[in-house]
C-alpha cells in the first residue's frame, strides 16, 4: 500500500508518494496459519432479538466467530467498544462490547494457502519419486 501525502501550494497540488518500506516496521511472517485458523469455530448466528434493537445490532443472520474463540487465537483481531443506548425514557446505558476485524483474518488465510500449497507440491514430488522408483523395479514407464 502507497500512502499519498498531498498539500495544496498556490492552487498546484505537491504530492509525496510515501511506499509501505517507510510505514511499516517489525515485519515478519504469520507463525503457524495453518493450525492457528484450525482452532477457530466458524459459526452461523444471530443476535438476540433485544439486544440487537437495542445496540442497533443486525437483526439478518450473520456468519463470524464467537468473540471470545476469535481472542483466544487472534487476540490482535478483537477489541472493545462502549455503546450508549437508550434505557427507559430519559435514561441511557452503557455496554462493552467486542469486536472483531474480519479483514485482517485475509492475510492468515493467504498464508495458510501459501503453507498449503507448499505440502501440496513437496507431496507431488514425493508421489512422482515413488512412481519413478516402482517403474525401474517393475520395468514399465
């Protein structure tokens, strides 16, 4: 990702294109995707009907994590929120509630085809030297 500094001097637009290398720091591969995304329990839910007219919450079916199973692998992923709404006439309440980035799951999945596709391949090598080996011992082709 290119981030794009722009100022305006004298009705001319001066531009500075600053690339990711400059922005992000500490970069290193995602340990484990493969068996880290394993321990996740994809689910199908709703929220409860009370709760979600009041936090102003879908009422449609959703597909996600349960917050909690999402913490316990990705805790990077999840954060709290505070939501106020209202609670009787003329009061309001607050609530924590925790969310969940469902984007940055992307870069694990990506990662996790990447590990696939690696064993995928040395298994085809494997297969093929099998089918060399049993060829010379049998004398087909």
């Amino acid at each position: 990702m290119l981030c794009l500094c722009a100022t305006l001097f004298h009705n001319q637009i001066l531009a500075q294109i600053v690339p990711d290398s400059q922005l992000k720091v500490k970069l290193d591969s995602i340990a484990n995707p493969g068996e880290r995304l394993m321990k996740l329990e994809p689910a199908l839910f709703a929220y409860s009907t009370d709760k979600a007219r009041q936090l102003k919450l879908p009422s449609a079916a959703q597909y996600g994590f349960m917050s909690e199973n999402l913490e316990a692998v990705f805790p990077e992923l999840v954060q709290e929120r505070t939501v106020n709404h209202m609670f009787g006439k003329n009061a309001f309440r607050s609530v924590r509630l925790k969310t969940v980035d469902h984007s940055a799951l992307v870069p694990v999945l990506v990662a996790t085809v990447q590990e696939q596709q690696e064993a995928i391949l040395s298994l085809r090598r494997e297969l093929d030297a099998m089918r060399k080996q049993m060829n010379a011992m049998t004398g087909t082709k």
